[in-house]
C-alpha cells in the first residue's frame, strides 16, 4: 500500500474528514516522524513499533558496471522495529 492508498482507504472509513484533511494530516505524521529521525531521537508508536536510525560504518564496495573499488563514506540509514503486539497480530 503507497500514501495515496492509505489515504484513500482512510476516507473510506471516516465520513467526518475529507480526503484532503486526511493526505494533510498522513503528510503531516510522515514530515514529523521524518524531522524526529533527522535530529537523532527515535519514534515509538505503542502496539504498532519503533523507527530510529542506525549507522552504517565505512566500507570499501565494489561499482558493478565497472568493478572497481570504491570508497563508501559512513551514514545513517532508518531503521524500523515491529513491536510484539503486531508481529503477533499478523501471525494469528
């Protein structure tokens, strides 16, 4: 499921908010979650899960259209961690 769907999927659901009000608010949730991970803290949403943000160290890869090495400077990447409530949630 992309933004849009979920959006869609929303209004169907709810005969209070239109469509609009709800891709602002979808985008609103996405931008403060994202601004959150930017400035180094995590985001802990109960019974659903964690985003935070991990760092991938130096390393040394290979460019494979021509294979040569090439020098991979460190970065941070975001990481998501399922809580326990939705991993069993989605195997009952």
């Amino acid at each position: 499921m992309n933004k849009s769907e979920l959006v869609k999927n929303l209004s169907g659901k709810s005969i209070y908010f239109t469509e609009e009000d709800l891709d602002r608010s979808v985008n609103t949730i996405l931008n403060l979650i994202s601004d959150t991970l930017k400035n180094g803290h995590r985001v802990e949403v109960r019974n659903f899960g964690t985003f935070s943000i991990r760092m991938r160290k130096q390393r040394i890869s290979r460019n494979p259209k021509t294979g040569t090495s090439v020098l991979v400077e460190s970065k941070n990447y975001p990481y998501f961690r399922a809580s326990k409530y939705l991993k069993e949630s989605l195997n009952k």
